[in-house]
C-alpha cells in the first residue's frame, strides 16, 4: 500500500522541457489541467498528496519521480544525468518534503548520475536501468545504499527508453507490463508479462496505486487488457507531458 504521494505542479517554462518527440510544445494551460486531473486521482485512491510549487527554471521539474528514489526504509535523493535536471534534486522544498517522511535520507554522489525514473521496485527488490541518464557508477551507489537497510537491486542494460520505466510497469501480483527492448529481456522472465505492442507502447506507463491502475488516455488495448486482469482503472489525459517524453509514473514520488 502507498500512503503517501509528491507531485510538483508544472512551471510556465515547461515547453522548454527536454524532448525526444517530435509533437511540438506543451501547452502550459493544458499542462496545468492535466496536472490537476492527475491529483484528482491520486487523490480517489486514498493516498495523501503533497504539492509542491512549479520552479520556472527548471522545466522538467514537475517530473519528480526522476529526483529521488522513496523506499520502505530510506528515500535516496538521486543525482540526474540530464545537466539541465542536476540542481533538482536538490531543490530545497522537495528535500523538506522528504525530510517530513524520512529519518533516512540518502545521496547519490558525483560521478554517479541516477534518474529515478529508470529504477522500477518489486517488493524489497529494486530492478535499475543503465541508460543515457543513469550510469554504472550510479547504479552501484544505488546498490549499496539500498543493502545497507537490508534491500536489494539489481543493474538492468537498456539500449533504446528513455528510463526503464518508459517501457516497464510493475501492477503487483506479479503483473508486469512490458514494452519494446523490454519484452525479451532474461531478467523479467518469471513476471506475468502483459506485453504492449509498439503502437501502444507510451500507455505501458501506467501506475499501480493500492489496487487502482492509473492509465493513460487514448491507449484503449492497454486498459482493457489492465481491466481484465480485474484492476479499477483510473484515466487521465497526458498528452501535453508526452511532447517531452513525460507520462504518468514520471509525475509523482509514491510511497
Ligand atoms: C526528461 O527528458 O528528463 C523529461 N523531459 C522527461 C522525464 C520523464 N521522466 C521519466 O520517465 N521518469
């Protein structure tokens, strides 16, 4: 069960977010919307959502997931690879909002980079992506510190997502959602692997929280096959946030 959520509400300087698409800029307007409807449902799943407030000069940092990893033990503030992303982890009101939930609290040092959003937790057992924006170095701090309270990770090769988490989704019960490199890879072989085709692949990021499954709008394969796993699903619209490769899972700290 989660209790508790963080979010940062989107800043005007969001349509200078770093992108890999090619579907022009957000609307802040419509970022803002969006991000309000997200809050809605997290809010309808009985987690406590704290809101933090946009930071113009940082125009990805309403994806938070990317800036700290909050474990059943220790929240472990990352060190992002992306240059113009290093400064947020280490925003002021997010290691405020952390502290109120953590008497554990862990770096992730330099020349390590981790974006969280390429870590994926099952259990006490936490599955790390090596990507363009985490490192090798990275993942081995992450590593350690996570066996230090008596966790465990293990390094995952990526070689085309953006974060692990892009192309993965964890829904519990041993429910993985997979897409792209990720359907052939040996180290989710034991999962019961929902796999998304390439058409859809964007909806496979989808969040599990305490038996809800929030969805993407437009990825109607996706939810049914969700829905006939028995889940409620929740919809939510995030099409301004995937102009710069965001989508649902990127968008909060869960915990
Ligand atoms: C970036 O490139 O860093 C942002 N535009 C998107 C971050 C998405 N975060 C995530 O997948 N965890």
């Amino acid at each position: 069960m989660f209790k508790n959520v963080i979010v940062r509400v989107p800043s005007s300087s969001i349509s200078e977010g770093l992108t890999s698409a090619n579907e022009g800029k957000p609307i802040y307007s419509k970022a803002l919307m969006q991000h309000e409807n997200y809050v809605s449902a997290l809010t309808k799943t009985g987690v406590n959502v704290t809101v933090l407030e946009p930071q113009d000069d940082f125009p990805d940092s309403c994806f938070v997931e990317d800036v700290a990893l909050c474990t059943s033990k220790c929240a472990i503030v990352t060190r992002p690879g992306a240059l113009s992303r290093r400064k947020e982890a280490a925003l002021p009101d997010m290691i405020a909002a952390l502290e109120k939930f953590y008497e554990n609290i862990e770096y992730i040092k330099d020349p390590g980079t981790v974006e969280a959003g390429d870590i994926m937790m099952v259990g006490d057992h936490f599955y790390i992506g090596l990507s363009a924006r985490t490192n090798e170095e990275g993942a081995k701090q992450m590593i350690e510190i996570l066996e230090k309270y008596g966790l465990s990770g293990q390094m995952v090769e990526m070689k085309e997502m953006l974060h692990l988490k892009t192309g993965l989704a964890y829904l519990e019960n041993n429910n993985l959602l997979v897409a792209g490199e990720f359907k052939q890879a040996p180290e989710f072989e034991k999962f019961n692997k929902i796999e998304i085709d390439m058409e859809e692949a964007y909806g496979a990021n989808c969040i599990w929280i305490n038996d809800y499954v929030i969805v993407p709008e437009g990825y109607p394969v996706v939810q049914k096959k969700i829905e006939e796993l028995g889940y409620k699903v929740l919809v939510v619209d995030t099409s301004e946030f995937r102009k710069i490769d965001g989508g649902l899972s990127c968008l909060s700290l869960r915990f």
